[in-house]
C-alpha cells in the first residue's frame, strides 16, 4: 500500500500549524514591542546617539511641560532657538497620557524637537503608554519604544530610566542597568528619569526609586529629574548631584528653602537645564524662560579610556 500524500493529510492539522505559526509570531512582536522579561530584550532602536559621540556638545533637559499652555510653549521656544543636540523631556503630558494628549497638548509644543528627543515617562504617562507613549515615539522613530535605553552624546553616556516601571532588585530595569554600567567605560555618565530620590518640593522624596541610585553610584556623578514643578540644585551625595527640573510651564510648587540639601531652588519661574557636555566635563545652567541663567556649577568625570 503506497503511503499516504501530503495533500491528504488531514485539514485539521494544517489548521493547527497555522494557528501554531500566528501564535509565535504574535510572542515575537510582543517581545520586540514591549521589551521582554529581561534585560537583553530591551534594546535602544529608537532615541539614538549623535553621529559624532564624543564631540562636545549641547543638551537641554525639562519635564513636567506637555499641557499645552502659552507657558510651556514660550520655555520650548527657549530651548529650540539653542539649536541642541538633544532635548531631555523628563515626563509628564497632562492629564493623562492619552493619544489625544499627546497630539494636542504635547506635540504643538515639543513636537518641532521630537527628532532630537530622548524621554522618560512620567507618573501621568504611564498608566496609558500602551496608547499614548509608545506609540507617540514609535510614530517618530519607526521602531519599538524601550522602556529604558541608552545614547552617547558630548563624550558622555545618557541612561533614560524609568520610575514608573518596576526598578525593584531582581526586576528586567535594574538587571539591564547593572549589565549597561558593566560595559561603560569611565565615569561620564548622565542618568534620567521622572520622579527623584530626594526633593525639597511638595512632592518630597520618591524612596522607592532607591535601587536605581544605588546602582548607579559611584558610576554616574550627574541625575536629573522631574516630577516636583520647581527648579532645585541639590547637593551632591555619593559623588552624584541631583537636579529637579520640573518647571516646564505646567505649574509651580512650593520648595522648602530651609532643606539642608539644597545648593539652589527656584519655585516662582519656569525654566530647564542646559548642559554644554564634552568628554571629561560639563557644564550645567539653571535657565529661565527669559534667558536668565539662575544656577552654574560644573563637574568631572574620567573619559573612556
């Protein structure tokens, strides 16, 4: 008896390879897209480094400015006019993160930047990034949004976090983190992300956020944040010094002036940080919206070897 063809093989095993196929195609994109459960599954495809990485260069950092107003816009118009080599957003599109928000509050601001744009999320982005953040940055860079990435730029390494994602010992960011300090060389590294471990505003201190600063000591002398809308200089502890700036135009908060960590606050004016970055130093300004500079200090760092 000859034996049986393939076209003769019974339909309902075709069906089953087929929808076997479907169902490990969808695995993939759902890796790719969203970063894994682990640390190699969260690659940066998408916010790059400048294409001479260790030339000097100019780098703004703001949050807490995606509402649309005439304030925001005027601070962004500030910031644009510098002709930067990368803008910092460090979170937040008010209220809520939506799709709408995005589009109509976020981008008639920012959006002239979005292609020398490295974000964090923020409390408000997060709970609807499935349909707000990924897909806003996704729509700009045609790849996948990392939760977490990096890029060099001014000789310095730059390390988006995320507060809003677990960042707990044993979680895929703190894993990754450990495995990217691992293989920078030297100390120029910049460290990003939305709420901080210490503030003197409303907000206060953000401990959970701990793992990641501890990580990162001894490795990054430079964190900047957002989240509390005020303007603070904070001393620095660890080796690391910490900025807040989350005057973006959204609102203001009250700062403590009486906090023994505080080198400098601000919490009457709009403003954001601007970083002249070049391997071995920066140089970093306190900026408000008209211009005024509120803060200069300046750091070293050890160069890649």
């Amino acid at each position: 008896m000859n034996a049986p063809s393939a076209s003769r093989w019974p339909r309902h095993r075709w069906w089953w390879l087929l929808a076997a196929g479907a169902l490990l195609a969808a695995l993939a994109l759902v890796v790719a897209t969203r970063g894994g459960d682990g640390p190699e599954q969260a690659p940066n495809r998408a916010f790059g480094s400048v294409a001479s990485p260790d030339d000097p260069a100019l780098v703004w950092a703001v949050g807490d400015g995606g509402d649309g107003s005439d304030a925001s816009r005027r601070l962004a118009d500030r910031i644009a006019t510098d002709r930067p080599a990368r803008v910092l957003y460090l979170g937040d599109v008010y209220e809520n993160g939506t799709r709408d928000e995005w589009r109509t509050r976020y981008a008639p601001v920012y959006g002239r930047l979005d292609a020398i744009t490295a974000p964090t999320p923020g409390n408000h982005d997060w709970p609807n990034h499935d349909e707000g953040y990924d897909p806003y940055w996704r729509a700009v860079t045609g790849a996948p949004t990392p939760p977490w990435y990096s890029l060099r730029v001014g000789g310095w390494t730059l390390l988006s976090l995320n507060s809003e994602a677990p960042h707990d010992p044993g979680s895929p960011q703190l894993e990754w983190l450990r495995a990217e300090l691992g293989r920078i060389a030297g100390t120029c590294v910049l460290a990003f992300w939305h709420r901080p471990l210490q503030s003197a505003g409303s907000n206060g201190d953000q401990e959970d956020v701990a793992p990641l600063w501890d990580a990162l000591r001894g490795r990054a002398p430079l964190v900047v944040n957002g989240h509390d809308h005020t303007l603070q200089r904070l001393r620095p502890r660890a080796g690391m010094t910490q900025y807040v700036i989350g005057a973006g135009g959204k609102s203001h908060y009250d700062v403590d002036e009486g906090d023994p960590r505080l080198e400098f606050s601000d919490d009457e004016r709009d403003g954001a940080l601007r970083m002249r970055l070049r391997p071995g130093r920066a140089r970093l300004e306190i900026v408000a919206t008209d211009g005024a500079i509120l803060d200069t200090t300046s750091m070293d760092c050890e160069p890649r070897g």
